[in-house]
C-alpha cells in the first residue's frame, strides 16, 4: 500500500492531461479546444521566437448542460522579449478589447484568473510589433478549475432516493408484518 502511494506521488504529473499549443505551427482553421475542468486537463501554450502561423488560439467552453461555472487560471512559466517584437493579448473575443496585454516593458509574470461561462472563449493573440522575432519566447500553463454546477439534478436524485428508500422500507416492514401474522394464525 505504501508502495502504491509512492508511486502515485513521484508519478502524480502523469496524470493530468496535457495538451500543448505552439504558435509557430497552430493552424487557424483548428477549432477551438474545449476547456474541461473534470479531467485534470493542463494546457501549455508556447512561442520560441520565428515565423508566426496563426496569431491566436482560442479554448471554449465544455458543453456540459449542467457545468455553470469554473476558473480559468494563465499562470506564465517565463516570458522574454528583448527586442519589443511582440505583444501579448488575452481575451474574450477577437474583436473585443483585450482583457490583458503583455510586451517587453509588462512581461507576464504573474498568474491571471478568468471566471469561464457556459459559452465563453478566451483567446491567445500574439501581435508582432517589430520583425526581429527570433529572440521572443513565451510559455504558458492555462489550467481549468473549480467547477461548478447546478443543484437541480443533484436535489432531484437525493430526494428520489430518499423516496425510494422510504417506500423499500415500508415494504419490507409490510411484509414482516404480514409473515408475522401468518406465523402466528397456525400456531
């Protein structure tokens, strides 16, 4: 048993799902990927300098009926960019204003939280400023969490449940009743 709690805590990274986004190859015809905070899911969205393919990448909501809420949480790993060539932008459309922006002179450092919706986007976009790109870099960890979801099917099995458990109950207590006085008329 100790042996099998070692393994799952050297081993505890493994089981998270990770998904990993480069900038450089990302193809802009790629759906959004849906975001799913039941599923340990760890997205890592990277740039090391280069040619641009797509200069966004968009992760949605998952269509779960009952999912209200959750925490998107954008916690930089390091982000360097010593020659103004890009910015950085966090969203919630492309047309929209941007949530955050990051460049040379405000490097994401810190970690960013956005409360996901039932139908929400957050998009990555990189704006190139300059053309000397070879020296940017980023690395993005986006993690899904603290999920939340709506009560009515969780109220609707306890007190079907528990409606069930009472007529079980009195079923059973009939029918010791009945073999009861069964017993008793042949005595």
């Amino acid at each position: 048993m100790l042996l099998l709690v070692f393994i799952l805590v050297v081993k505890g990274n493994e089981a998270y799902n990770m998904f990993e986004v480069f900038f450089e190859s990302h193809s802009c015809d790629t759906p959004p990927h849906h975001l799913n905070p039941l599923n340990s899911e760890v997205i890592v969205a990277s740039y090391e300098g280069g040619p641009i393919r797509c200069n966004y990448v968009a992760f949605s909501t998952f269509n779960d009926p009952d999912l209200v809420t959750y925490e998107l949480m954008v916690n930089p790993l390091y982000h360097e960019d010593p020659d103004c060539a890009i910015s950085l932008l966090y969203r919630s459309t492309l047309t929209s204003k941007e949530l955050k922006r990051f460049n040379c002179s405000a490097l994401a450092e810190d970690r960013y939280n956005l409360k996901m919706t039932k139908n929400s986007t957050f998009y990555l976009q990189i704006i190139p400023t300059n053309s000397n790109l070879e020296k940017a870099r980023f690395k993005l960890k986006l993690i899904p969490t603290g999920a939340t979801f709506s009560t009515e099917d969780l109220i609707a099995i306890i007190s079907g449940g528990s409606i069930g458990l009472v007529v079980l109950l009195s079923l059973v207590g009939f029918g010791i009743c009945l073999f009861r006085k069964k017993r008793k008329d042949k005595k």
